[in-house]
C-alpha cells in the first residue's frame, strides 16, 4: 500500500470515528433531554393527581362535618362534637394546600377562591347550628340544617368541585398523552441509539481487524525487507569498505608518487640557484670588461655579483622567481604530508579504552604552557566526564582545538581559554571555548571542509586540523558544532558516546 493510500484509510479511519463520537454525544444528549421532558411530564400528571386527591379530601372533610354535626344534634354524644370540631378545623387548611396546587393555573386558582367563599359560608353555618345546639334550642338547629341542605352554599361547594375536578381531568388527558408521546419518543432514540452504538461498534471492529490485519502484513513485508535490507547493507558495507580502502590507497600511492617528482623538482630548483649565481657573476664581469676594455677575469668565491640597472632587476626577478618556486614546493610538500598522514589515520583501526579525560586534557595544556604564555592566555579545565573510547583520536581531536584557540586569540586581548564538559542521555559533551577572533556564521561550514579556512590567513595552515577533527568525531559516533561570532570569540561543541565499542562507526569516514 502506498504512503497515500495509507494516509487516507488512516485521515478516513478518524473522520469515521469521530463522526461516530458526535452521534453518540448527539445521542446521548437527545437522551438527557427527552428523559428530562419526561420527568416534567410525570411530575405534571402527578400534580394533576395531587390537586384531585386534594378537592376530594376537602370533600371528604366537609361532609364528615356534616354527619359528625347531625349525629350530635340527634344523640348529643360527644364524640361527635370532637369529630365536628376536627372536621372543622381541617377544611381551611386544605383550602389552603388546594390554592397552593393551583396556583400556576388561572382559572383553578379563580375556582379555589369561590370555593373558599362557599366552604366560609358553610362554616358559618356548622358554627351557628353547634351555638343552638348548645343554647338547649334544637328547633333552631334542625332548621339551620334543613336551610343548608336547601341552600346555596352546598349546592356552590359542589358546583365548583365538580368544575375543578373536571379540569383537573382534562388537564390528566393532556399530560398523561404528552407524557406517553414523550415516553416513546424516548424509547424510539434510546432504541436508535443502542442500534447505532452496535452498528458503530461493528464498524470500529472491522476497521480494527483490517488495521491489524494491515499491520501483520506490513510486519510481515517489515521482516522480510529487513532481511533484504541487512544483506543489501553488509553487500553495500563490503562495497563501501573496499571503495574507502581504495580511496586511501589511492591516496596513499597518489601522495607518494607525487612527493618523488616533488624531490626532483627541488633538487632542480637548487641547481637553478646556483646556476643563477653563476650567471649573474658571468654577467657582472661581462660587463665590467665591457666598460675596461680588458680581458675577462675570472670569477671565484660565493659573494654576490654586483649588477647595475637592467642586470639587476632582471637578477632580482630571478630570485624571486626562485623563491615563489620554493614556497610552492614547501606548501605542496606540507599538503602531501598531511594526505599521506590523514591516508593512515584513516586505516588506523581504532581501540576503546577507559579514558580520564581530565587527566588526559591536562597533558595537552602541559605541552602548549609556552605557547600559552607567549599569548598571555590562560586554559581553564573544568570536571570532564570520563569516558570509553580511543586514547589517541581524542588526543588529537583536544590537541587541535587547543592549538586553534591559541592561535586565533585577538591580539591584545588576554587569552581565556575554557574547556568543559558534562553528560546526557549516555552521551559526554565536551566544549572547547575562546574569547578569540570568531568565527563569521557564514564560514561555520567552510571552517570543517578539507584544504580550505576562513577569516584572514595571517597564521600557518593548511586547513586539514577541524575536518580531521570532525572524521574522527564522526568515526566515534558522535557529532560536532560550533557556536561563534566575529569578535566573540567561538565554543567548539563535540557529544561522543559515553561507552563507545569498535563495532560502532570504526568504519565511518
């Protein structure tokens, strides 16, 4: 499958999921909001149930006045004056948990208060009939009694329980419909929702067993490449080792054969000199006879010829000539030298060994102390890490940076040379600071190219040191940077392996 196929399944694989996420949170909400609208809806068929109970219980309450108060006026037992009495003594309190029920409906409300004003009414009269009960007068009490059951006021109580009670009734349809529509709207999204749920959990398992399956394959395809790739690898390292071997013996042997016409052409240049001072002295008597008129004499010892005008500008153009030869050879002589020793380095194999790094710093400083004395510079050696790995490249890889920082101090200016080091996640770092020229960030790359330096060349070099420096780094499996600016002074930064072994990069250049 290709990285765009597969970006796809993958970009494809979320949005499903995270359309998915959204149903079930639109759901879910759905859910709540039904369940809430349900709960409002039963607790109005409740209320409605409430309020009937309510209008009944002040029925109840009214009529058992009324029989307690006959059953008194008939046998004048006391027990029915008390029941009377707590009769009585209900039924506005139930008024008031009544207007209470029906307080958020307009036209209950209107009814609870005629409803007040008829039950008053009745009391009124309760009250009256027990005052001639208890004056000895029951003529008077049986026609309160029959005034009452002829009278307004019970026909109004019932009027108006009967309107209330059939509100309340129609108030129990409504709700108890709305309350089943909401119930099965409900149902219907929770039924819809688990269907979802499954339908989404299938589809998350199908993709989940194609991502497996997908994986195991490109595991499978993995170990197979694997293979294929460590056998390209130890073929292509076989290759790189024998081309990098017959780079350096090219190198070796391209240095050598070039140093033997090298030789020649310093033994000729010697000879040009010193038939440069023959001739010269040939030309001097030339023209000393010349201007005598006498024979020619005869030239002896090393003292220079004395030339006049032409004779001695061409004798000066002569030397200089032979001197721009000269240093020449010895540059091209020192380029040789330094192939010929980077050739061998290169085939050096390298040997891990426990290294005190503090130990080993110190002896560089020791051997450049006049060096460093000569440019008033101090070297400042802070705790190193010690450290496995090879004795020698780090000696030269300390021993170049230190010489560099001495040499590129900015004159004047005393030397402040700093060399530190800590570790980190199995790696030593070491830096290497200086307060010297710097280094312009537009050469920090150039400074590690081979046979080539930055900044002004007022100081001897060939510029081999740094890349030098940077092979060996990288053969160590480690890396190296520079932090530097013009006039700033520059921090040389290498993070080597805190235990390196052989096997690791010994074969890196």
């Amino acid at each position: 499958m290709t990285p765009d196929a597969t970006r796809r399944r993958a970009v494809s694989q979320i949005l499903l999921l995270a359309a998915g996420f959204l149903v079930l949170v639109a759901i879910s909400a759905t859910s709540v909001i039904l369940v809430d609208m349900a709960r409002e809806d039963s607790g109005l068929v409740v209320h409605t149930i409430e309020v009937e109970n309510q209008i009944n219980t002040l029925l109840l309450e009214i009529r058992r006045a009324e029989s307690a108060a006959r059953g008194y006026l008939l046998t004048r037992g006391p027990e029915f004056l008390a029941d009377h009495e707590t009769a009585v003594r209900a039924i506005l309190p139930h008024i008031d948990k009544l207007s209470r029920l029906t307080a958020d409906n307009p036209l209950q409300a209107e009814n609870v208060e005629k409803l007040r004003t008829a039950v008053e009414a009745r009391l009124g009269q309760f009250a009256r009939e027990m005052e001639f009960i208890k004056q000895d007068h029951p003529e008077g009490a049986v026609a309160l009694v029959r005034e009452a059951a002829a009278g307004d006021a019970g026909t109004a109580i019932r009027d108006v329980a009967l309107a209330m009670r059939a509100e309340e009734e129609r108030l129990f349809t409504l709700r108890a419909a709305t309350a089943d529509r909401t119930d099965r709207l409900a149902s219907a999204v929770t039924v819809v929702g688990s269907g979802l749920v499954i339908a989404l959990a299938g589809i998350s398992i199908f993709l989940v067993r194609r991502s497996a399956q997908a994986r195991d394959d490109a595991e499978v395809q993995l170990r197979d490449n694997n293979i294929n790739l460590e056998a390209t690898v130890d073929e292509r390292t076989a290759d790189l080792r024998e081309a990098n071997d017959e780079i350096q013996r090219f190198a070796y042997i391209v240095s050598h054969d070039l140093r033997s016409p090298l030789v020649n052409i310093m033994g000729f240049t010697s000879e040009l000199e010193e038939l440069r001072t023959d001739i010269f002295k040939r030309i001097a008597a030339l023209s000393r006879a010349a201007a005598q008129a006498s024979p020619l004499p005869v030239m002896t010892g090393e003292s220079e010829p004395v030339l006049d005008g032409e004779d001695s500008q061409l004798s000066q153009d002569f030397s200089e000539a032979l001197e721009f030869i000269k240093s020449s050879i010895a540059k091209m002589d020192r380029l040789i030298s330094a192939i010929l020793n980077l050739t061998r380095e290169g085939r050096r194999e390298f040997e891990p060994v426990t290294i005190n790094t503090r130990e080993l710093v110190e002896a560089i400083v020791t051997t450049v102390a006049h060096q460093a004395a000569e440019a008033e510079a101090q070297i400042r050696i802070s705790p190193l890490p010690d450290i496995v790995s090879d004795r020698l490249a780090l000696e030269q890889m300390f021993s170049n940076l230190i010489d560099n920082a001495l040499k590129y101090l900015r004159p004047g200016v005393p030397g402040d040379i700093s060399v530190r080091g800590r570790t980190r996640l199995g790696f030593a770092i070491f830096e290497i600071a200086d307060n010297g020229r710097g280094i312009d960030p537009k050469d920090h790359q150039r400074i590690f190219d081979l046979f080539r330096r930055a900044g002004t060349q007022d100081k001897p070099g060939q510029g081999i040191g740094l890349a030098h420096v940077r092979a060996l780094v990288r053969r160590l499996g480690g890396t190296m940077s520079v932090q530097s600016e013009l006039g700033s002074g520059s921090t040389f930064t290498i993070t080597l392996p805190i235990a390196w072994t052989a096997s690791n990069r010994n074969w890196d250049s």
